[in-house]
C-alpha cells in the first residue's frame, strides 16, 4: 500500500482505498525506526474465499451478539508496533491501539520475549493456591511507581471494570460506608456495579438497569459545557447537602482524563479541591488511570499532573503491553482492610500477563516513552491545529489532552459550536480506507481520540497525520458535495 498524499484540498475527490487483497507481503513493510530490534512479523497472507473481509464478517454476524460492535469492519491479520494488517493484506497505521492498551506497540519484543518465557515455565497455578513470584515482583514494581510516599500494596485482577469493583469493595471495607461520588460522562466499565458508575447512558446502560445502589454523579468540570471548577465543586456540595451525607461514602472517583467521555482532563485546581474535602470527610480518593496510566500523559500516573497523591488508583491496559491484567494500587492500611479470600478471583493476576507487564514496565522506563509521549503529544497539537485551520476551517473546534492523549473534537461552526458526530464518522470512515485505524470518544461521539503507541516512529506518525489530513479533506468533501445534492 503507498502512502497517501502528503497533502489533499478540501476540494480533492475522496479517495477509496481498495480492499481487494494485495500481493503486500508483510515484512515488506516495516516502520523505518524502531524502538530496538522488533521480532520479524511471521504470519503469511492466505487469501481463499473463507478468509476475507466479507466472508468473516458474516460469520461474525451470524456467530456473536450485536451488542459487541467492532469499529472496523475488517479482520485483523497480524500487527506490529503501530502497523496492523488485515486479513487480505492491507496495510493500517494504528491510532487506536486497541483502546489505549498498546502504548508500547503491538508484539513489543521485551514483551512478547517475556511472555514466551514465561509460558515455557507455567502459564496459570490461581495466585490463591499456588503463589509465584512474577505476580510479587509485579506488585513491587507498581507500589514503587505510584504516587506518595505511604507505603502500598496492590492486589492484581484481569480486566478494568474488575479492578474498579474491586477499588470499591476496598474502599467501603475500609471505610465501613457504602457511597460512592463518581462524574458525569465518566467511563469506568461495564460491569453493573461500575455502569452504575459510569456516566452515560448510551449505549452502554440502556435497558440493563437498575444499577446498585449508593453510587452518586456530579458534574465533571467541563469549559466546554459552560462548567467551571467552582460549579462542579458547588454541585459536590450541593449533592452533600440533598442526596450523599459525606460520612456514608466511601470513595470520590475520577478519571484523571475522561477517556470515552471525550479526553477531558481534570483541572489541577479540582484534583487538588477533591484532595481536600476527601481528607475533611474521611473519604477515600480513587484515580481511575486505566486508559490514562502507563506514558499516556508522559507519566506513570495522569494524577502526577496534579501533585495529588490519590489513596487508591485503578489501572490496566497498557500496563502489559497487550495482555489481560488489571490492577488495584493503593495504600497499603486501605488494601488491607479485606479479610483473608476477599479479594482475588481465578485468573486475577495471570503468570504470563504478569511477565508481559514487567517487560512492558521495562521497554517504557528503557526507551524514555514519558518523555516522548510528551514530545508526541505537543508535535500532534501542533499538527491538528495547522491541519484544522487549513483543511477544515471553524469545525476543528477543540484539541485537547495531555500528553500522547490527545482528541480532537469537531462542530458544525464555530458560533453555535453543535457537536457535530457526522463529520466525525466520516473522518473515521475515510481514514480507515487509507488506512489509519481511529476511534471516536465523548459524550456526542464528535471527537477523535489518539492512542498511537508512543513507540511509533517520526516516519509512522508522519504518515498516519498525511492519512488524517486526507480523510478530513474526504470527509469535507463528501460532505459538501452532499449539500450540493
Ligand atoms: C477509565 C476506564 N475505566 C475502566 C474501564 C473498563 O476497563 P475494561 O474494559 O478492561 O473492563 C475503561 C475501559 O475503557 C476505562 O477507560
């Protein structure tokens, strides 16, 4: 597949990027910079009528629930570091990277190395019948990178909305109270203790209430909405005052950056505020950092934007660099509060997933990707915002995040600045033929977010922005030559 055109008009017919299969082999097409020497990508390109695009797709179809929608409609082939293929052969630049898992790229070779490894060993015993030390060496490593000074503790499970249930149930064991304070457009699983949580009803609570009780939502601080600091902080009080009586919660909770919500951070001067009433109610502070966390923002943790040193922090994702684990930081007299067999779960903290996190922990530390998912995050604002006010004058209306975790949010125009969801579809749309892999965020679905792995090379950035630019440029297009009609 070439690569795009440098530049594209709004003007410029859109392009469709063919999808019949190509003789593309794929170690023909490598990033021209690696982090280190990346394993060669094994897998061959087998086309039979069984094994394209259409033909899983109806199989798919026919074989798993709606319910679980796929962004893309092709089948992925193999990957490696920010490049995937598909099925029959094409090409994609991945700015997705499986929501936010792979900030050290597909099949990391520290990674995938130490996986191996460890498969070679045993690959599952249940950490609460037979122990092992990778599962130790894991908790170690993460107590030592989370903020504070306190000492910590960290109880490891398999998915996200796993370890948001499990922060909870640590948070009222502690506390011996039942409330929980989380945020507007918050997104912390699907799971019914934490839909209850989350804080958007489509599609992820519609129809499967009633949602447990004692969860409380208050307005997250959004500039964008007309909510500043001081409203959501007398929304809080306000909440205190008719619905959550402060000594009956347990834990505030807040994603440092809204992920789904639309890559909204939390202001330092609201972190710092939550801080305070916390510590005057004796309520506990939970930092969800499970798409924020691992170099993301250029730290560890997004909460260190802040100073705020959080009691408990939920994390997973990119934290093994592919592979399913989550976990629970927090301070260690807070974690301690379950009894013996409370806390765990058959799979919680897998073997293999434990090596994959320490290597993926490693290759982050050794590359520098803090430093470079901030060098990523300010040369990306500084593209978006040159793209948008030549290719899509008045409809880039905001480029915002922190660090590599950056979204860019699109409007009909600037003065009623109305979400606009359709342009953003389209953008997807057209970026996907060209092959750049996106994914749209936020409460009207009018946002791109970018998750490129912080591994990606000058050159794979480079060419997934062209593809960006030319997709606006499609999608604007397309857009007029609608209105024409
Ligand atoms: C902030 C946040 N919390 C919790 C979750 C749930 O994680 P999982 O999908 O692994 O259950 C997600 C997933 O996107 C998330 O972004």
């Amino acid at each position: 597949m070439s690569a795009p055109k440098k530049t594209a008009r709004a003007t410029a017919r859109p392009k469709t990027r063919s999808t019949k299969a190509k003789a593309v082999k794929p170690s023909a097409a490598k990033t021209d910079t690696k982090p280190e020497a990346v394993t060669e990508v094994a897998a061959p390109v087998t086309l039979d009528a069984t094994s394209t695009n259409a033909a899983l797709l109806a199989r798919r179809e026919a074989a798993v629930p709606r319910g679980v929608a796929s962004a893309a409609p092709v089948f992925a082939s193999h990957a490696e570091n920010a490049e995937l293929w598909d099925v029959e052969g094409n090409r994609y630049i991945d700015f997705a990277g499986g929501i936010a898992v792979l900030n050290t790229g597909h099949r990391h070779p520290r990674v995938i190395a130490a996986a191996k490894a460890q498969e070679d060993r045993y690959t599952h015993t249940s950490f609460q019948v037979v122990p092992y030390e990778p599962y130790v060496a894991l908790a170690e490593k993460l107590n030592a990178l989370a903020p504070g000074d306190a000492p910590k503790k960290t109880l490891l499970v398999t998915t996200g909305a796993e370890a948001v249930e499990n922060a909870v149930k640590i948070a009222r064991a502690h506390t011996g109270r039942p409330g929980v304070i989380a945020f507007n457009a918050g997104y912390h699983g699907r799971t019914l203790l934490t839909l209850g949580m989350t804080g958007k009803v489509n599609p992820y609570k519609k129809d499967v209430g009633p949602f447990p009780s004692d969860i409380f939502r208050a307005p997250f601080p959004d500039a964008r909405a007309g909510i500043t600091v001081a409203d959501a902080l007398q929304a809080l009080e306000t909440l205190f005052l008719t619905d959550a009586q402060p000594e009956r919660v347990a834990a505030i909770i807040i994603e440092p950056v809204l992920g789904e919500g639309g890559y909204h951070p939390v202001p330092t001067e609201m972190f710092q505020a939550l801080r305070a009433i916390c510590d005057k109610h004796g309520i506990l502070l939970i930092s969800d950092e499970i798409q924020a966390g691992f170099a993301r923002t250029g730290t560890w943790f997004a909460v260190e934007h802040s100073g705020v040193v959080p009691d408990l922090i939920t994390c997973a994702k990119s934290m093994a660099g592919g592979y399913p684990i989550a976990g629970v930081i927090g301070r260690a007299d807070v974690m301690d509060a379950m009894d013996p067999g409370g806390l765990g779960g058959t799979y919680g903290g897998n073997p293999v997933a434990c090596a994959a996190a320490l290597a993926a922990i490693e290759a982050i530390e050794s590359e520098g990707l803090l430093a470079r998912s901030s060098a990523i995050g300010e040369s990306l604002r500084t593209r978006f915002a040159d793209m948008g006010a030549r290719v899509a004058p008045f409809r880039m209306w905001d480029i915002r995040g922190l660090g590599a975790m950056l979204a860019v949010e699109f409007v009909t125009d600037f003065d009623s600045a109305t979400p606009d969801a359709g342009l953003t579809k389209r953008v997807i749309a057209h970026a996907l033929k060209r092959g750049l892999i996106l994914l749209a965020c936020g409460m009207h679905g009018n946002a791109v977010r970018i998750m490129v792995p912080i591994t990606a090379s000058d050159a794979i950035l480079d060419e997934g922005m062209a593809i960006f630019e030319a997709a606006l440029a499609d999608a604007m297009a397309e857009e007029m030559s609608l209105a024409a009609e």
